[in-house]
C-alpha cells in the first residue's frame, strides 16, 4: 500500500545517483554530458513509476549552467561496481579536460556542488519527493546546555574547590 507521507527518496543525492543510473540504462550505456536541452520543462503530477521520477529530478535541475549539469553528472554519475565514487579533485581534474577554457579549482568546484545541489534540493521537496528540512534549535545545533544548568554546573564545580 501507498503511504501518502512517505517520499521517494531520502536525500537529494540518492535522487541524483536514480537519475543518473536510469539515463544510462535509457541511452544504452552510451551517455554524453547531460545539456540542458534534455530536461523536461514540465514536472509530472504524481511520480507512480521509474520514468516518473527520472522526469521529475530531471526538472528540478532546469536552470542549472552547462558547468553545473556536467558537475552533477560527474559526481553523482554511474562507476563500475568495485570502483570508488569519484571526488572533487577527480572531477576538477576531468573539468580541464572537458572545459580547457576554464580554468578549474578545487574551491570552485564544491562552490559548483553546493549551488547545483541547493537547486535540485528545493525543486525534490517542492515536489515532495525528499523530506522537507528539518529545523533545529540553535541550542540543538551547538550542542549547547541551557543557561541554568550551566551555571548550576560551574556552581558546583566552584563549590568543590573552595
């Protein structure tokens, strides 16, 4: 049965990973850069099948630069079983060679990753295909105790001193 609050993927990566897979297994293993003339313009309704979400991740990368479409493909593209997920020193060294005319670091290319990914991200939830964010206290965040326990603690660490 069909849970109406489950989404279909955890993470925008896993999505991208599905995406990326399915295209290879669509152009039969011959896949070139992905351009952003391949996208969908439009998003599907309701994602029931394989091709459904291939269709849906896909429009959520509508906008994304030729650098970044590549970037992602790079990254989150299919490897051999036994071969290790390529990193960013990988693929900023494979940026050469497929952009000679730009001239590629490696802070650039996470700044690529973080802007591209951010992207996909919201077009996954605004289709409710990955879990909304999930807001955290600051206190959560840092990790911090509240104000009065602190100070009952150091209270006590004062007392057993003097």
């Amino acid at each position: 049965m069909f849970n109406e609050t489950k989404t279909r993927f955890r993470r925008a990566e896993e999505a991208l990973r599905f995406y990326f897979r399915l295209r290879e297994l669509l152009h039969s293993g011959r896949t070139r850069r992905l351009v952003a003339d391949e996208l969908p313009a439009d998003a599907c309704t309701a994602a029931t099948t394989a091709i459904d979400d291939y269709q849906c991740i896909g429009w959520c990368m509508r906008g994304l630069d030729e650098i970044s479409l590549w970037l992602l493909s790079e990254l989150y593209g299919p490897t051999c079983f036994g071969v290790h997920r390529r990193t960013f020193s990988h693929a900023r060294q494979a940026g050469k060679i497929e952009f000679p005319q730009h001239e590629f670091r490696l802070r650039e290319v996470g700044l690529i990753h973080e802007h591209a990914l951010g992207v996909v991200r919201r077009g996954l939830r605004e289709l409710g295909m990955i879990p909304g964010r999930q807001v955290k206290s600051v206190r959560e965040r840092r990790g911090m105790m509240p104000v009065g326990k602190r100070a009952l603690l150091q209270g006590d660490r004062a007392a057993e001193r003097g």
